[in-house]
C-alpha cells in the first residue's frame, strides 16, 4: 500500500505549489493511472515516494511505514522505476542496462543472464537483442528494456512516468496491449503516469486526475465518467463519456 497524507511540494520559497494537500491511498495490487495536463504535478508525485524529491509537508507510507523511515537502498531496491524518457545507458549493452540492480546486489553471472533472458522474453525481444548498444534498438524497444530493467530484482512496487510517451500511435497501442497482458501477469502494485485519456482509461484499475498541482478526483473509469468531481474532469472527458454513452458502454 503507498500512502499519501496531505502532501504538498513547493518551490521558491513556498510561492509555488508543484503539488497541493494530497491525499491517496493506491492499494496492494492496485493498477493507478495519473492523468494530467504537463506540470500538473505527477512526475513530482511518483518521485516523492522514491525519495528523489522531498515533499515540503506531509507524510508518503509504505504498507504502514513512513518513507523516510525506510532504508533509502532498501525503499529503492523495493520500487521498480521506468523514467520519464528512456534513460538508458548509451555505453551499456541492452543485457547491461536490465541487470544493472542485479549486478550491484552482486547476483552471480549465470543468475543475471537467465534474469535477463526471462526478461528479454517478458518484453517480446528476441535474446540476441542482450549484447546490442541501445542506439541499435528502435524507441519503442528501448522503451520496453526501460521496463525490463524496472522490473529485474521483481520489485514490490512499479512506478512508470510515462513508460509509452513520444511513441509512434502504433507503438503505443501494441505496448498498451502488452502492458494489460503485464498487469494480470505481473500482480504488483503500479503507479503509471499518462497524459493520454485513452491509455488512463484502458489501463486504470482506478485513475487520478492532475490539474496545476491538485489532484482533482480518484476514481474508477465509470465513477470519474459518471460523476465527475470538478468542471475540469467534465470537460476533459467529455468526449470518451459522450461516445461511451452512445455505444451504451457506461458500465
Ligand atoms: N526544481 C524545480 N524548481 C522549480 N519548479 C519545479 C522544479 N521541478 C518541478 N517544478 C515545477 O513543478 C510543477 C510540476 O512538475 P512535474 O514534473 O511534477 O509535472 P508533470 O505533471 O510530471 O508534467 P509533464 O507531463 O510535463 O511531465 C511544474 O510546474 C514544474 O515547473
Ligand atoms: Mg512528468
């Protein structure tokens, strides 16, 4: 369970809030989608529970514990992280990169190589892929090694910052297919960032909603396109709800 008690964040002395009075409880198991305009707040968000950012009020709990109890080696080896961006290491073989927490945690050669191959095939790369240079991969190959790697020591918690932006639509919709594939497999707690209302509402177990650093509403795909919260949710989903409703979908 991640927990979020009256979190803010400010910068610039508290004249700006990157994020204001947040409270939100994902559960165990729990797929969440956050959804926002660009500097809503939702990258500052996911980082927060890693401990990239420090929050200026508030507390984030880890099934119970406050975060900044929790060993920072041990909270990170405990969160996988796909980055906003692909964030590979350009001088890393593609086997490299996804065994980059393996190789630290000091796995043996033979452990990490079968991770990476088990991996390899989780993503639908061929395993010759292992010993490329990311540039020799396509943008949306690296994009899957970056969930490869998130994935390798089979972390509690999965936070992705939107793992498919800046994707061809192709792409895009033959990952979102993959990653509903990942969800029934892969059981963990995931947090996944998008701007895309599509992706938000096939993926979302339930989907939280950003606007300039508020988070508007939480809710499931029908609650939000029922009953929106706020003018701003109405309006940004007025479209899907519209077309739902007249292919009598509104379930
Ligand atoms: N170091 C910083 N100093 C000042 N302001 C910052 C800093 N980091 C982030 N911000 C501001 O905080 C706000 C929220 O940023 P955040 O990265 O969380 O947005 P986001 O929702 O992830 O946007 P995007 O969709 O573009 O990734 C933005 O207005 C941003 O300019
Ligand atoms: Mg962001």
């Amino acid at each position: 369970m991640i927990k979020f008690t009256r979190v803010s964040k400010t910068y610039d002395d508290g004249a700006t809030y990157a994020l204001r009075d947040l409270n939100l409880t994902v559960a165990n198991s729990e797929f969440l989608v956050l959804l926002g305009s660009s500097g809503s707040g939702k990258s500052t968000t996911m980082k927060m529970i890693n401990r990239l950012i420090e929050p200026s009020a508030g507390a984030i709990e880890l099934d119970g514990k406050p975060v900044k109890e929790i060993d920072l080696v041990q909270l990170r080896r405990s969160i996988g992280y796909v980055f906003q961006g692909i964030g590979l290491f350009p001088h890393m073989s593609i086997a490299e990169n996804i065994a980059i927490v393996p190789r630290l945690m000091g796995w043996s050669k033979e452990k990490q190589t079968a991770r990476v191959n088990e991996l390899l095939d989780l993503i639908n790369l061929p395993g010759s892929y292992a010993e490329r240079l990311p540039e020799q991969l396509s943008g949306g190959q690296q994009q899957r090694v970056g969930v490869a790697r998130a994935l390798a020591i089979d972390p509690e918690y999965l936070l992705m910052d939107e793992p498919f932006g800046a994707l061809d639509a192709v792409t895009r919709d033959k990952l979102q297919l993959e990653m509903l594939q990942w969800r029934k497999t892969l059981n963990k707690t995931v947090i996944f960032v998008t701007h895309d209302l599509f992706e938000a509402l096939t993926l979302g177990d339930r989907i939280a909603i950003f606007h300039e650093g508020v988070m508007q509403q939480v809710g499931t795909r029908s609650e939000i396109l029922r009953t929106p919260a706020t003018d701003f949710v109405k309006e940004l989903f007025a479209k899907p709800a519209k077309q739902l409703q007249e292919f009598g979908d509104l379930v």
